[in-house]
C-alpha cells in the first residue's frame, strides 16, 4: 500500500513538475517575442517620424475626435 502511495505521490510530482516546465517555457518565448516586437515598432515609429519630418508643407495628422496625433515640426 505504501508503494502505490509512493508512486501516485511521484506521478502528481512529475504533473506538477511538468505544467511548470511548460509554462516557464511559453513565457521565456513570449518575453523574446514581445521584446523583437517592441523593437520593429520603434523602428517603424522612427520612420513614420522622418517622413512626416521630410514634407516640405505643414503636416498634421488627428484622431476621429479632433485630438491632434501627430505633426511635423513646421505645423507645430
């Protein structure tokens, strides 16, 4: 009887040991990606800046609600 309670003991272990294993895993990948994401979008958000900074004319860009979002140094 001890030996069947031992071996349920260790199989709940493994389980328990296991759903950890998994889920330090998905958020160790989810931090690198997340990470790689954040910087595509700075990189994207600079370059939306440098070419709204390159037009010759006033440049303003606002949300449905009329809150300026963005502009070039010329329109502010």
């Amino acid at each position: 009887m001890m030996g069947l309670l031992i071996l349920i003991y260790i199989a709940v272990q493994s389980r328990i040991a296991y759903g950890f294993r998994v889920r330090i895993t998905q958020t160790a990948i989810s931090y690198f990606e997340s990470k790689a994401l954040g910087e595509r979008i700075m990189q994207a958000e600079k370059r939306l800046t440098d070419t709204i900074e390159s037009f010759p004319d006033e440049f303003a860009l606002f949300d449905m609600d009329d809150n300026l979002v963005l502009c070039n140094s010329r329109y502010s």
